[in-house]
C-alpha cells in the first residue's frame, strides 16, 4: 500500500509542481506583452493614466457621488494626470454620462474625461447567478477586468466599486500602483454570523436557514470566499474606507491596517445647508421622504410596512396627513421590477394613495423634496456609511435611520451632547418613533433639526478631497 501511494503521489507531486512552474511562466510572459504594449502606446511627456473601474458609473447612488468627487479633485490637483474611468453603459455616451453627474449630484469636472466602455459587464449581474453569486459576480469581475486591462493599461488603478478580484490583474499582469474605495466589503463577518445562526435575510433563503446540512455547506463556502477575498484585498498598495463599520470588516478581513484608512463620502451638505431652515408652517399636511437606490438591501418594503402600521393606528385619532415619497435611482431591469412589487405592496396593504415614488430624478427635485419633508427614512440593515441620511440632515429634516451600521457608528450620533436624530430595527419600532416625531411640538423638531446641521460639516466635499488626496498620495509617488 505504502509503495502504491508512493507511485501515484510522487508523479502527482511532480506534475503538480511542473504545472505551476509552467503557470508562472505564462503569467510573466503575460506581464511582459501588456508592458510591450503599454511602451508602443504610450510616448515620452505623456500625462499620467489614473483609471477608475466603476461598470454602473451612470448609476445615481452614492457610490457614483464618491467616484465624480474624487475625479474632480484628482483634475484640480495634478496637473499632469488624465482620469479613466471603466464602464459598462454603453447606451450612453461620454458627455452624457458627465452631463448626468451634474445634474444628479451638481458636481461639474474641470477637464474631460477618457471613457473606456466595456461589453462583457453582464458577466458581474447577480442575475447570472442565482446561486453562489458571490462567487460568480467575483469570477466575473476578473474577465471583465481582464477586457479594461486589454484595453487600457494605466499608470494607477482604483477600484471604485468593490470589485477587488481585479486588484491582482491590474498589480501582477499590468503593473500598475492599484488603491480601492471600499464602499461595502463584498463578504463580511456579519454576513457570517448569519450563516452561522441560520437566520433568514435576502441574501440567505429560507430553504437555507431551514436545512442544517444546506447551512453547514454555505457557512464553508462562505469562509473560503472570504479567505479569497482577504488575498485579493491585501495586494492593494492604498486602501480607502467609507465608515468605522467598513473599516473594522475590512481590517479583520485584509489584515492590511498600514495602508487602510477612513475616507469618509463627500455629501453635498453645503447645498442642502443652503436650503433656510425655518420653523414649520403646515400643520395639515406632513411628508416621510426616503432616498436610496431600489436595491434589496435597502430594504423599501419594511418603509412601506412601517409607514401603513403608523397610518393605520394614526386614523384612530385626528392629525394631519401624511405622504410617504421614496426618491431613488433605477439601474436596470431588475430595480424597474422590484419598484413594481414595491407598488403591489402599497395596493396589499391599502396606502397607494399616500406613497409617491420618485425614479431617477433631478438635483433640484431631490432638494425640494427634502425641504418640504418632516421625517428622513433609512431603513437599510447594516449600511456601510449612508450618504441619504446625511443628505437628509443637512436639509432640515428629522432623521429616523437604522440602528447599525454607519448610521449607528458614524452619523446619528449626539452632538456637543444634543440628539441630532433617531434610530429604529423593524416595523414596529420604526412607526412607534414616526409617531413619536410627529407628536413633538415644531419648536423641539426645530431644535434637532439644528444640531444634525451642524453634526453633517465633517462630511463635506472639502473634507473628503483633503482626506482622499492624504490617502492616494502614495500612488503618485
């Protein structure tokens, strides 16, 4: 027995290791190609090629905010640097896609930008993955990196929108000085514990939860994805985080402190602090506004739960009216269908008259509404950081956030020992705290409405360029 394992793991052993020579070959032969090419592209005094990889660059989140942000200081900083940015929405073009992030989030560039327009971004749709979809949408993300590497080779690369699987492609094969903006790490120890407790979430399904054997097998593939993850993670030479809450899962995951550091999102809180913050005249009509794009995690359908609980119970006695107005962006096919079964929800349960959606709308829109608003809604479990509820802040109304993540860490926090807002768990809680906003007098909602004004300054473009040049400056060196 001995001598016949012998004769199968040696050769095994050997051709094993033949392979990974033949592996690393391959794979500097590859490097060398890509710099051959880059030398034939590129000419003496040329500018320096900063690229960002953001495929949903013409969505209207947060994320895009961080990613035009961050291009403009880049612009007013360097001189000498041509920004690139990696997309998949080929249905747009360029001066489009800079025109829309100016009217969504004002933010106009001091020079043009180089549109790199990708055709296999399909490949990192959850939709092409109805199981393992991590997995899937991260071995995804390596092809389509693999076609903007092929494409355009950079000096420095930045993964805008947590695709970290591409981080060691753009490092080892293009040679370039690689950072990331983590909005959200893509597995975190949260979404362990979930695993672990068998608890029932949108991301792990009730025939999940229900089977030991099934939770068993998830919570292993879960740790091997983020053991995958923590590799790819850790190659990155800059590391930028939007909240404490990110930067603790990113810490335990990466293990890669020296070179990680909180950049908190640039709100456009001086804008929405423009807005005159008077004390409130209507007393017939009241408006519950939230904004977040129409994802899952967001969360919608627990904001209409809450708001037809508190309508409900509201109709017992005589107060005003009240309109709950979700303003959000649509990104694709999926997002149009889940607002349809956001609105069959409202028709279930008897509010359709007083839910008003708003999709995909301009700037000076989303101010007007949050002017008028009473109560900001945020209903997302463990949000990275939450760029509405700061929004919300500045603009005057009364915040009634999720009481985790960065919500909970970073923004709803007292301020020189004063409450700048609230935070609340499931339908319950969130329609026992409305109710309890709305019974205040106007005066004391003026009052909180104050000190979250000015709790939001630390969030402001001015501080987010300042900490993201301190962060990127290694890049450049």
């Amino acid at each position: 027995c001995f001598r016949l394992l012998c004769s199968l793991l040696i050769p095994a052993l050997f051709l094993s290791g033949i392979l990974c020579i033949c592996l690393v070959i391959l794979l500097w032969g590859i490097r060398l190609w890509i710099q051959q090419r880059k030398k034939q592209l590129t000419s003496a005094g040329r500018p320096l090629l900063v690229a960002f990889f953001h495929p949903y660059c013409n969505a209207g989140g947060g994320g895009e905010r961080v990613l035009w942000c961050a291009i403009r200081t880049l612009q007013k900083k360097y001189r000498n640097v041509t920004c690139v940015v990696y997309t998949g929405d080929r249905d747009a073009t360029g001066e489009e896609i800079v025109e829309g992030a100016f009217r969504r989030f004002n933010i106009r560039l001091t020079h043009p930008v180089k549109f790199v327009f990708l055709e296999k971004r399909y490949l990192v749709e959850a939709s092409l993955y109805p199981h393992f979809t991590l997995l899937g949408q991260s071995l995804g993300s390596v092809f389509l990196g693999w076609e903007a590497l092929l494409k355009c080779v950079p000096d420095v690369y930045i993964d805008s929108m947590g695709y970290a699987f591409t981080l060691p492609i753009f490092k080892y094969l293009g040679g370039c000085r690689v950072g990331c903006y983590v909005h959200y790490p893509t597995i975190s120890t949260d979404m362990l514990s979930v695993v672990r407790n068998q608890d029932t979430r949108f991301n792990n399904a009730a025939f999940v939860t229900d089977s030991p054997l099934f939770s068993k097998f998830k919570l292993v593939y879960y740790y091997f994805f983020a053991f995958m993850y923590g590799l790819v993670g850790s190659c990155s030479d800059v590391i930028m985080v939007n909240s404490s809450w990110t930067l603790n899962h990113i810490l335990s995951l990466w293990r890669a402190g020296a070179c990680t550091s909180v950049v908190y999102p640039p709100c456009d809180v001086q804008t929405f602090l423009d807005i005159p913050l008077e004390e409130e005249k209507s007393t017939t009509e009241y408006s519950v506004v939230s904004v977040s794009q129409f994802r899952p995690e967001k969360d919608h359908p627990l904001q209409i739960k809450a708001f037809a609980k508190l309508l409900k119970e509201k109709r017992l006695g005589q107060q005003p009216s009240l309109k709950l107005i979700l303003i959000g962006g649509c990104r694709n096919q999926q997002d149009e269908e889940r607002v349809k079964n956001l609105k069959h929800l409202c028709e279930e349960l008897g509010v359709s008259n007083d839910v008003i959606f708003r999709i995909n709308i301009p700037f000076e829109e989303l101010k007007r509404h949050l002017a008028e608003a009473t109560i900001g809604l945020h209903t997302m479990w463990n949000e990275h950081f939450g760029i509405g509820v700061v929004e919300c802040m500045a603009a005057g109304t009364v915040i009634l956030a999720h009481n985790s993540g960065g919500p909970k860490l970073d923004i709803v926090l007292p301020y020189e020992g004063h409450i700048t807002g609230f935070l609340a768990e499931n339908e319950d809680s969130y329609a026992e705290t409305m109710a309890y906003i709305l019974s205040l007098s106007p005066e004391k909602r003026l009052e909180i409405r104050e000190n979250a004004r000015r709790s939001v300054h630390r969030f402001s473009d001015q501080h987010f360029e300042e900490t993201f040049l301190l962060a990127v400056e290694p890049l450049f060196k």
